[in-house]
C-alpha cells in the first residue's frame, strides 16, 4: 500500500468513524446495536491483498481505538482487527470477489463483524475487562452480523467505488 | 501465498501485533498520551454529533418507538384502566384534594430543588462499536460539568459522567456492567449494591445479611462522600423478582430501573448537592398517605365514639429533625 492510500483510507475510515458515532449510534435498532464502521473495515480488510489486509486491519482498528466512548484499553481493536486482518489474509484465495459473488461477499462481512466482536470479547477478558452477561454480548456480536448483512449491500457498491477511485496505477 | 510474501506477510503480523501489544501495555500503565488522543477525538467529535444529533434525532426515536411497540400498546391498555379506575377514586377523593395538594407542596418543598441541575440533551450514544454502555452529552467543563458527576434522568439515576471536555461529556450508563452504586432500600432503609448487567435489569446485592428485600421495594443511592460520584437519595429502580440462594449470605435481587435509558432525550447533571442527604426521594413525587381525623366532640361518651390519637408515623417525615408535633393533620 502506497503512503498516499494509507493517508486517503485513514481519512476515509475516520470519515465513517464521525458518521457512526454522531448518527448512526443514535438509532435504537431492534435485537442490538449496528456497528457500521465494524463492517466498512471488514470489508476494507477483505477487499485486500495479503499485506493490505493486515495493515488495513491495524489502521482500522486504531482508528476505533480513538473513539472516546470506548471502555476497551487502547490498541485492543487494533489487535483484533489484525488478527482479522491476517484470517482474511491466509484464506485469501478462498474468500470470494465481491463482483463475483457478492452474496458470500456479504455473509463473509457479517461473519467477519461477528468474529470481530467476539474476539475483542475474548481479548478483553483475558485483560480482565467486565463485560457483562454472556448471553446479552452473543447478541451484540450476533446481532451486528445480522444487521451487515442487511446493510452491507447498501453499502458496498459505494465503498467499491471509493475503493477503486483510491488506488494508484500500479496497484490496479 | 508464495514463500517471499508468505514470510513478509509474518513479519508483518508480528510488527501490527507487537505494536498492539504495546499500546495496550502504555494504556494499562496508565500513559496519558492513549486517554489524551481520545479526548482529541472526542473534542473533535462533538460539534459533528451536536449538528447531526438534531438531523438524526427523529429518526432515532422513530427506530426507539417501533422496537418499544408491542410495550407501549401494553403500557396504554394499562394506562387506560388505570385512569379509569383513579376517576372513579377522584370522585370519592374530593373532599380531601384540596388538603392532599397542600401536604404534597409541603413534601416537595423539602423533597425537590435540593440538588443544582445543569440540563443536558444527549447528542450521542456509543452503544454499536463496543460492549460498553455510554451517551454523550452537550454540555462540558464550561457548563461546570466535571468527572463524577451524577446524572439523572425525569424519572431517576441515568450514570455518571466519565469524561469531560470543554462542551460535552460522556456518560457511562447505569446499564454497563462495570458500573456499581450504593443504594439503600427506601422501606428498610438496608444497604446494597447495584450493578449493570449489559442490558435492562441489573442486580441487586444487600450488605445487610439480617436485611430483607421485597418484590416492588424502591431503592435509592445511598450517596457517597462529599456527593462525589452520587448524591444521596435519587431513585434508581424497583426490585422485580428476589433471589434467594443457601450458598449465599445475603439476599439478591433483579432490579428495573425508573429511567428508560433507550429513550433519553433530555437529562441533568448534578452540580451541586443539598447539604444534608433528603430524607425522601425526589423522584418520582412521593405521594403521601393521608390520615383523616375527626375533631373530637367535647363529650365522646355522649355519641359512643372513640377517637383514636393523632398518628405522626402515618405522615412522611420530610426531615430528621422534623417532631411530631408539626406533623401535619387535617382536621374535618
């Protein structure tokens, strides 16, 4: 990844951030909450190549790592998202193309999103974070799945765009 | 993935990692620069989530309302027989209105306006990207707001303030499960512990192993020294269902609290607390049990009526120091 593309996707992703925690957290969604900056970074991460999705994934998670709201030691959702990112990485010839198959593309997301809340989970208690009743954080992870799978067809097309508007030559 | 990427792809990992590793390390020690970078964001945040709050506000309690559907309609059914069955009470309770309104101005006048309030509209939740439970205020260190300040909501506690900036704070609800209060049972006056469960019950430890609680007790905070973080006496929920456990000493309970915390609009900080602990809740309005007593005629022995002695315990005591004497009583 050029530095320009590390410059332009964390603004990007910084972007996204704002919207999520000034509107999209707002919304009282039924079942839990819809965590749509967890989906755009899934996304991002699997959009990539090897290296791409791991950096991809240490930069996304950073980025929620500022956000003021979080109870979590900073650097954990930076940890999380590149072990995600590294998943993505190893199975990359596995994982389908988001124009060749977009149905996987988003169930892919969604599993991601949850996988990503569940590991923080798992981190996070073995820093001795309280997280509360077990069963009400499988329905957070389990519920922001759900909703990216509504929400990711709305979505990815945009984010395709934006994608493909910021590489450079060499990288297309 | 051939071996050359293969193996910058590992040493990658291991960098991205070590590097999370190491910032959660600095985050743990307690280094400023990690707490300092999330106030950056949050001071830069805040006008963002104060213009878009009030685009998105509509929207957000349209979502709030369609996913509480199926409990309003409950709520209204119950409402409605409610209401019918307190004017049918009215009628038969008119006699003594006008004397319940003044005793209930006197209780509020002792009970309400004790704590300064400073008025705050919630322009964020951070719900969605994290298991912790927080909402974020408009009003800052300018508004007098500082750390560890109680926030209450029209019905009862809400949380309390966790971080401040200079024009918005953030609220750690009382739904998270990290968050812990004192309370005390408002019947018996027995102390406890309430806790967070993540979601919209909370728990209820009693301190007192000789303490009992009952299904529908009130409790309040308990307070804490010099008002910091919870000022004495603010109701924050009512007990549903009792544990009982042999393996346990003390009793538990499920709690419901008073304040909807999904629906908040509006809310107070309290900035400043009465000087002594009110000796009853400020919300919801207590209502008092009125006694009706008939003056004695100057012969009972002529009627055959026996006139009881004027009751103080029957009256809310709306300060320690308040005798029996100046209880109020109605006469008829």
């Amino acid at each position: 990844m050029s530095p320009t593309r590390i410059f332009s996707t964390v603004l990007f992703l910084f972007l996204v951030f704002a919207v999520q925690e000034s509107a999209i957290s707002i919304i009282h969604f039924p079942i839990t909450g819809f965590s749509l900056y967890v989906a755009v970074a899934i996304s991002l991460i699997a959009s990539e190549d090897h290296n791409g999705s791991l950096v991809m994934g240490f930069l996304s998670g950073i980025v929620l790592d500022l956000s003021p709201t979080s109870n979590s030691a900073f650097g954990q959702w930076a940890l999380v998202f590149t072990v995600i990112g590294y998943i993505f990485a190893v199975n990359k010839e596995s994982i389908a193309d988001l124009t060749s198959s977009p149905i996987t593309f988003v169930i892919l997301v969604a599993i991601g999103t949850s996988a990503a809340f569940l590991l923080d989970l798992g981190i996070g208690a073995l820093l001795g974070e309280e997280n509360g009743s077990m069963n009400h954080n499988l329905v957070v992870s389990f519920g922001n799945g759900f909703w990216s799978i509504i929400f990711a067809p709305f979505f990815l097309p945009g984010l395709r765009f934006a994608r493909r508007f910021s590489l450079t030559s060499k990288e297309r | 993935m051939t071996k050359g990427t293969g193996s910058r792809s590992r040493l990658l990992l291991i960098v991205l990692v070590v590097t999370a590793l190491f910032f959660i390390t600095l985050d743990l020690r307690g280094v400023s620069l990690t707490s300092g970078s999330r106030s950056i964001t949050q001071t830069l945040l805040a006008p963002v989530q104060k213009s878009v709050s009030a685009v998105f506000a509509p929207v957000g309690r349209f979502f709030s309302d369609v996913a509480n559907f199926g409990s309003i309609t409950s709520q209204l059914n119950q409402l409605k027989s409610e209401n019918s069955s307190l004017k049918s009470q009215l009628i038969v309770n008119s006699d003594i209105k006008a004397e319940s309104r003044q005793l209930r101005s006197v209780l509020d006048l002792a009970g309400r306006g004790s704590y300064r309030v400073v008025p705050a509209r919630v322009i964020g939740r951070g719900t969605s990207s994290s298991f912790s439970q927080t909402i974020t205020l408009d009003v800052g260190s300018s508004s007098g707001i500082k750390r560890n300040m109680s926030v209450i909501s029209d019905h009862g506690l809400v949380g309390l303030v966790k971080n401040v900036t200079r024009s918005s704070s953030i609220v750690l609800l009382m739904s998270d499960p990290t968050f812990k209060v004192g309370v005390k049972i408002a019947r018996s006056q027995s102390v406890g512990v309430l806790s967070g469960q993540g979601d919209d019950t909370y728990s209820l430890v009693l301190l007192d192993p000789a303490g009992i609680i009952h299904v529908g007790d009130y409790l309040v905070t308990n307070g804490s020294e010099m008002n910091r973080p919870f000022v004495p006496g603010v109701p924050t929920g009512l007990v549903t269902s009792v544990v009982n456990s042999a393996v346990s000493l003390t009793q538990t309970a499920t709690v419901k609290s008073f304040s909807n915390l999904n629906a908040l609009g509006v809310v107070g900080v309290v900035v400043a607390a009465p000087m002594m602990a009110p000796s009853v809740p400020i919300l919801p309005t207590p209502i008092p049990t009125v006694t009706v007593l008939v003056t004695p005629s100057p012969d009972p022995s002529m009627t055959g009526i026996q006139f009881p002695a004027p009751n103080p315990s029957t009256f809310p005591s709306p300060s320690p120091s308040h005798s029996p004497s100046t209880s109020p009583s109605f006469k008829k």
